[in-house]
C-alpha cells in the first residue's frame, strides 16, 4: 500500500537558543488521520519543534511543508488560519475571562460586529459538555483547578475551525502534554475525541510522557534525543523498553529497581497530628497523622480534596475548624510561614502561577526558600550556597546542568525539577509533594521517586500526591483515600493491597 | 472498574460554591463605587439640601463638570484593562487646547474643521506611543511619559501664553444647553454619555473589546491563543489618544480658552478614577461603567467641598487620594482572596 502523502513536513529544523541548540536538523511528518507522538526527555527539544512550526519561536533553519505548500507562520494566529490547532504544554488561557469565552475568544460568533453572547455560551456549553465536563461555561477560568483548564484550552483547540470564516478547519492538531494532569475517566475522554478526529482525517501530534497512553492511542512515533532526530517508528514495531532506550540513549533498568524495592519498617513517632482539621468550601474536617519518616500518599481523583487537604496542612488556606500540631508543638496554620517554621515544605502543582520565578536564575530559584527559611539578613556562604545547588541540580538531573540559566527557558520538566530542588533543599520535616512528578520523563521520574524512598529512609516524612495510583502505592507506607472532598479511608500498605482496591474505595466511598 | 467511570467526580465539587463565587464577581467592585456615590450623595442631601443640594441641577452639574474627565478617563479604561497605563492623557488635553484655540483664534479657521483635525492628531500620537510600545518592547508607563513631556512641549511651541477663545460659534456651541425635564445638560456632557456608551459597547459586545481583556488577563497566553495582540494593544493607545483629544475638545469649550498649562497632571484624575471604578490595575478586569462612578464620586466630592465652603479645594485631593489608597487595599483584598 501506497504511503498517502504527509498533511506536514517538516526538515531539517534548526533552532538555537542563545548558548543551546534546541534542535538540530530534526525532520518531522504527519499524515492526515493518524495520531502521531513525540518522544523524548526533559529538554529533548518537543515544546521547541511544537513553537517553531506554529511561529512562536522564528526557524533558524530548514523548511516546512503543510499539505504539500511550503509555510513559514509569524505568528500562532497565522498557524491556526491554515488550519493548526494547538494546546501548548502550559495551559495557556486567560484565566480573567469566563470559560465560554476562553474557548470562543478571537471567532466569537457575531452578527454584523456584534457579538452574540447567547449563542456563544449555548455553543460552548455543548462543545465542554461532548468531552463529559460538567461545568459552568459562564464561570471565569480561574475559578476552576488547572485539570478542567487543561481540558478548556483542549475544548478550544478542538472547537477551533469550524464557526469561523477565516480559518480552513483544523488539519493538524497539536496536544503538547494536555494529559498531565487529567485523571484516568478524564483522559479517557480525551482519547475518545482523538479517536474520532482522527476518524475525520485530522493528524495528530501528541506529547506525553505516559508511555501507557501513547502505546494506547498512538500510531507512529518520533523519538528526540538532545535536539535531534533518533528515529521515526510505528508504534507496533517498537516495545516501552526499546522505545526508553532511544529516549535516553542507554537501557534503564532503575524503574525495575523500584518496583521490587522493600518499604522500609523504620517509622518513627507521630510527626503532623490533625484533628478534625477542615475548611468549607475546601474540604471537610479530618483526622490525620503522619509518622517520621512515614510516606502518606493520597490517593483520589481530581477535585477530590487532594490539594486542598495539603494546602491546609501547610497553612496556604486557612482551616476554618479543628487543630493541628506538629512534632508535639501546636501550630495555628493561618499562614505559610508557620508551617514553614515547624520545617513543613510545600512542592505546588502548579508551578507556572505559585512556585518558579521564571526570570531568576536556576540558583536564585533553588536558594530561594532556604534563605527565607533563614531570614534573609543571614545570608549563605556563597561557597555553601554553590556546592548545595550543583549537589541538587546532580542529584535531579536538571539540565542544562547551569546554576546560571534562567528558570524560564528551560523545559516544562526541567522547571518541575528545580521546583523541587527548592524544597528538597531546606531539609524539611515534613515534604508535601503535590504531582511532583507531572511532566516528568521516565527515567527522571524513577529518579524522582528513589528519592523520595532514601528521603523516608532517612527520616523525613513526606505526603505525595500523584495522579497515578501505582506510583502512590509504591511509595507508600498509608493511603490516604478521598471522594468529594472528604477523606474516606486511611489504609496500611501491605502486600494485599492492590490498586484496583483503592480503586474499589475512591468509586465506592468506603474501605472494607 | 466500570463503576468508578461515571460516580465520583460530582459535578458541584468543581463549580465553585455560590459565596466565592459572589465575593470573587468582577461586578462587585463597581457596585461598591455605585454605593459610595449614593451615600456620599444621601449626605450631602441630608447635609446641604437646605442650600440647593437637592436640585436636580446639582446632580446633572456632575456630568456637566466632569464630561471632559469622563471621556478621559474611558479612555484610559481601556489602556488599563489592556494591562498598560498611560500618563499623556493631559498633556494630549492640553495640546488639543492650545491647537484648537491657536486653529480657531490666529488661524480664523472654523471649529468644525478644526475639531476632526484636532481628533485626528490625538489618535495618531496615541497610535505612534501603541506601536512604539508594541514594537520596541517598551514598558508602556516609559513611552508615554515621553509623551506626557513631548505634548507639553508642543504646547509651549504653539505659544507661550494662553490664547483665550472669542469665536461666536464655539461660545454658543459651549452655552447650548440641551433640556431635561428637570434641568439641562451641556453639549459636552451630552458627548461624554455618547462616549461612554459607545465604550460599553465595544468592551462588551465586539471582538475588539474581548481581546482588550484577553491580553488584560495574560498577553502571552493571549498570544499563544493566536489572537493578534500587538494590533490591539496598539489601537488601544489609539483609542486612548482619541479620547485624550476629545477630552481637550470638552475641556476647551468647557473653559473657552487654550493654555499650555491646562490640564496638568489630570491623567492623574483619569487614572484615579479609573480605580475607584474597580478596574484592576494590573489588567483584565473592571467595567467602563465603574468609571462613570469613579468620575461621579470624584466630581461629588469637589461639590461637597463648595457646598461645605470654608474647606480649601485641596481637600478635594485629600479625598481622592484616601478614596483611592481604600479602593486600591480593597483590589488587593479580592484579588488574593481569588487564588484560594
Ligand atoms: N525561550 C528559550 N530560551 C532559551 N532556551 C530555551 C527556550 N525554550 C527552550 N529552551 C531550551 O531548549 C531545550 C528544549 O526545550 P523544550 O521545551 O523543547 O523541551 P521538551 O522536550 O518540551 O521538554 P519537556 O518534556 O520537559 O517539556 C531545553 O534545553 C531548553 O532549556
Ligand atoms: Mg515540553
């Protein structure tokens, strides 16, 4: 059978940085109806290829073909005109305007100028209600958690083309990473819409670094290494472990490791002890504690009360009820700073709007919490200051491996590993890891979590919450279970206990 | 496993609850300027009504007196919903009345002709401030400093000494009185009110006025969204400019003369009562109806100072400023109240 003939091309991309080249001489194709992933690290050069074709970065080389035309966009608005639709990889929405108009803005549907509001939220309202989101598309953005944002800014990819005379309807869709932080229903949905785009011919790109979702939904894929092409392969002639291998470029046996690894006994007294702890509106009251050097994973789906169970503990919300006290001391949680006193550390999902200062360096970053921890009139020794950020950026594998870069232009993984070295970094007490490992490449992400075992190990008591339940199960010694913002089950590790068990617990509300 | 597909995500545990979502309404803040009017006004009633407060005349005074503000001040609303600011507004006010009553009085040309052009050079200075902040990179609060200085400038080019207006059409146009019922308005407060809907419009109602909020909110993400960012921020300052002109149009009938000092520091005015109308100064949020009660209370307390009599006028920008360090503290309050 006759190959049919690409919907893009792309060859010979060269993109340089300032000091990095973020890709060199990279080809790229899509065919029309297939579902096509991107592979490769933190920093392989994916967001990179993504912004080059669709004109947010210009092309320092190489040309680019979109239905056998040869193209060069100036902006992202030119891009979608001829027909590609993209989520970029941080959602990228205006939080200020309501739903209906994040997903309409720039084609709203108007009668001689006049825009037609009426028509416009009834429309959007269908278009948020076929990917199964029951939400209010007259609610602005910002009141809803970034999951459902991440599906609007999909919602208006998808919705992008066909009310408008000026566009040519959607060719090429682009998903830089929109799974990461949707649950399992969630992107289920999301594959169910894929699915039948694909059906109507429109190609796909897809970013994830869920190897299970790109073996499931996937056709063909092309794998970056360090900015440049390591191959292009169809998804059934290339197993997980081959595909890492070209990935990282060596065999990975770490994620092996892990799955047999032993929970160490070694649990110490009560650390965090909370008693009828709880906020309205965030989630009701609940009892917790957490022992030394204990890791309690929370387990639920998205919205469940997760973060806001964390945020409480950590005094970013203020509890409305109950107390709390941490090692033996009473804390009153009203701000930051008091848990932050008692050694409390707060890894944020959400690293765009509450956690990295994208125009400080990677150092200024890092040593950001610790010299607040410190106060910021005892400076630290600058030899200090050095050796504890290289020994971090080693430990994480943060690249490029330069204290100097600006937080800002490193990839979306990247960023979400210096993140984390912020608070690794104070030695906290008590860690609350919230996804820390959204974003995060195969091998980073078994990194991640060798560190958080050898934190535990040596006494630090961490709360991880992930949105995959067998990464919450590894790692856990407790697991907590929440459902409508209410936490349902605490349950002890042990060999019986299965993911489709807690499953069983988030779907039914109760734990036998 | 099929069973966790539909259960547990309930549909209200996203929506947030009817309270925050009450305490984070983006109309809220207007309604508190549209209330402090009302009782600010209820004082003065119960205060001075013995003195002719109560006269319909008195309230319709507010338009008549603050028209030129008004306009001003829609359109600096729309650079402040953009996320910018802009500081030339008096200046441009002040040229437009040196180059209107030099046009009119040394010149002999007529004011019709003279307005559009005077129209016309306003936008085109806010237009060359928009694309040289939009091209350049360049913080918008610098370049329209430069025009704040260049617009002064050009006054004291035009003449040194003001130029006081005798031409019969702009004195009848300046006396019109437009009736009411109950009282009358003047041709400016008529254009003010024009204005003023008109900017309601656009905000509300064109594609224009959503992006002017989208790039408010985030300009990258606006960017990223594939809206055309610079063109609007640039008409933005066009818009701006447009109606710092017809402000300094207002402004000269209103007083029938041009001087090169006239409006100092009104941008200030324009600026604080932009605020006091609610809208955001970082960007992306507020009505342009929040600043027609922004002018109303500002206008209201340089009454109740004449009213009151023995206060110095100063007062009136010791009121302003205490209106607007409130206003500003309450901004903050709601706006970190929303991230939780
Ligand atoms: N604006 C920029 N300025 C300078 N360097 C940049 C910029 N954007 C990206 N880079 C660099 O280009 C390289 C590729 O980054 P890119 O974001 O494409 O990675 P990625 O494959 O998408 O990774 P991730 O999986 O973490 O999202 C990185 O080394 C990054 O630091
Ligand atoms: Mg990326």
């Amino acid at each position: 059978m006759a190959e049919p003939r690409p919907v893009l091309e792309m060859t010979g991309i060269v993109k340089e940085f300032p000091g990095v080249r973020a890709l060199s001489d990279v080809d790229f194709r899509l065919f029309p109806g297939e579902i096509h992933a991107l592979m490769g690290e933190n920093g392989a050069g994916k967001s990179t290829l993504i912004k080059v074709l669709t004109g947010v970065y210009s092309l320092d080389g190489g040309t680019i073909t979109l239905d056998g035309r040869s193209v060069r966009f100036g902006s992202p608005l030119q891009a979608q005109h001829a027909g590609i639709s993209t989520v970029y990889q941080e959602v990228n929405l205006c939080p200020n305007l309501s739903v209906a108009e994040n997903i309409f803005i720039g084609r709203e549907p108007t009668r001689m100028g006049r825009i037609q509001w009426k028509r416009m939220r009834k429309e959007a309202a269908e278009l948020v209600d076929r990917l199964g989101l029951d939400i209010d598309v007259t609610a602005p953005l910002s009141s809803y958690p970034l999951a459902v944002q991440q599906l609007v800014a999909i919602v208006r990819s998808v919705g992008t083309g066909d009310s408008d005379g000026e566009g040519s309807g959607t060719k090429v869709l682009v998903l830089d990473e929109p799974t990461s932080s949707l649950d399992r229903d969630e992107v289920q949905e999301l594959f169910r819409l894929m699915r039948r785009l694909k059906d109507e011919g429109v190609a796909i790109l897809f970013v994830s670094h869920f190897l299970d979702q790109i073996y499931e939904i996937c056709d063909r894929m092309t794998v970056l290494r360090n900015g440049t092409l390591v191959g292009e392969h169809m998804v059934g002639d290339l197993d997980q472990v081959g595909l890492i291998q070209l990935m990282i470029g060596k065999a990975l046996d770490q994620l092996e490791e892990l799955h047999d690894h032993q929970l160490h006994s070694d649990v110490g007294e009560t650390l965090v002890k909370a008693e009828g702890l709880g906020r309205t509106g965030g989630i009701a009251p609940f009892d917790l504690e957490i022992k030394k050097g204990e890791v309690l994973g929370l387990a639920g789906l998205l919205g469940s009360g997760r973060t806001e169970l964390a945020r409480l503990l950590f005094g970013a919300d203020q509890p409305d009820s109950g107390k709390a006290t941490i090692g033996g001391k009473q804390v009153s949680l009203s701000a930051p700073n008091d848990a932050i006193g008692a050694g409390v550390a707060f890894c944020s999902e959400n690293r765009k709007t509450e956690g990295l200062v994208p125009d400080l360096t990677v150092r200024e970053n890092i040593i950001l919490a610790l010299q607040a921890a410190r106060g910021w009139t005892r400076p630290i020794p600058v030899s200090q200051r050095d050796e504890l950020v290289a020994k971090y950026i080693k430990a994480l594998d943060i690249r490029p491996a330069n204290p100097e870069a600006r937080v800002g232009q490193l990839s979306g993984g990247n960023q979400q590993k210096v993140l984390l070295a912020r608070w690794l970094i104070t030695q906290p007490k008590l860690l609350i890891l919230d996804e820390p490992t959204r974003g995060i490449d195969v091998g980073a992400k078994a990194e991640i979590q060798k560190l958080v075992v050898s934190l535990s190990e040596d006494g630090m008591s961490v709360l991880y919450i992930a949105a995959e339940l067998e990464e919450v199960l590894r790692l856990s010694h407790t697991i907590g279970v929440l459902r409508d913002r209410r936490l349902v089950a605490q349950i002890t590790n042990g060999p019986e206990i299965t993911t489709s068990r807690i499953m069983e617990t988030i779907a039914s509300g109760e734990h036998q | 496993m099929s069973a966790t597909t539909q259960s547990p995500t309930a549909p209200d545990s996203r929506t947030p609850s009817k309270a925050a979502r009450l305490l984070g309404d983006r109309r809220l803040p207007v309604a508190a300027t549209a209330l402090l009017f009302l009782v600010m006004y209820g004082v003065g009633l119960g205060r001075y009504q013995y003195y002719g407060f109560a006269e319909p005349q008195v309230f319709l005074n507010l338009f008549i007196d603050n028209g030129y503000l008004l306009v001003a001040a829609v359109g600096v609303t729309f650079v402040i919903l953009s996320g910018g600011i802009d500081l030339s507004v008096g200046s441009v006010i002040g040229f437009t009345t040196m180059f209107t009553a030099w046009l009119v009085e040394r010149q002999g040309l007529p004011i019709v002709v003279v307005i559009p052009m005077a129209l016309a050079v306003g936008a085109f200075g806010g237009f060359l401030m928009g694309y040289v902040i939009h091209n350049f990179e360049i913080q918008p609060f610098i370049v329209t400093l430069a025009g704040l200085f260049l617009f002064r400038g050009l006054c004291l080019v035009i003449s040194k000494e003001s130029i006081s207006i005798g031409d019969s059409s702009v004195s009848s146009m300046a006396q019109a009185q437009v009736p009411l019922g109950v009282g009358f308005l003047s041709i400016g407060a008529i254009v003010a009110l024009v204005v003023l809907a008109l900017a309601f419009y656009v905000l509300h109602y064109t594609r224009f006025g959503r992006r002017v909020y989208a790039i408010g909110g985030n300009e990258q993400s606006a960017l990223l969204m594939g809206l055309p960012q610079g063109g609007t921020k640039i008409a933005v300052y066009t818009v701006s400019g447009f109606c710092s002109a017809l402000a300094g149009l207002l402004f000269t009938l209103y007083i029938q003369s041009g001087d090169p000092l006239h409006a100092t520091g009104m941008e200030l005015d324009a600026i604080a009562a932009v605020v006091i109308g609610g809208t955001l100064l970082t960007g992306g949020s507020g009505y342009v109806l929040g600043t027609l009660f922004g002018v109303l209370v500002l206008g209201l307390i340089k009454s109740i100072i004449q009213f009151e009599g023995t206060l110095s006028s100063w007062w009136t920008k010791i009121a302003t400023g205490v209106l607007l360090c409130a206003f500003i503290l309450i901004q903050r309050f709601m706006t970190t109240r929303k991230k939780t």
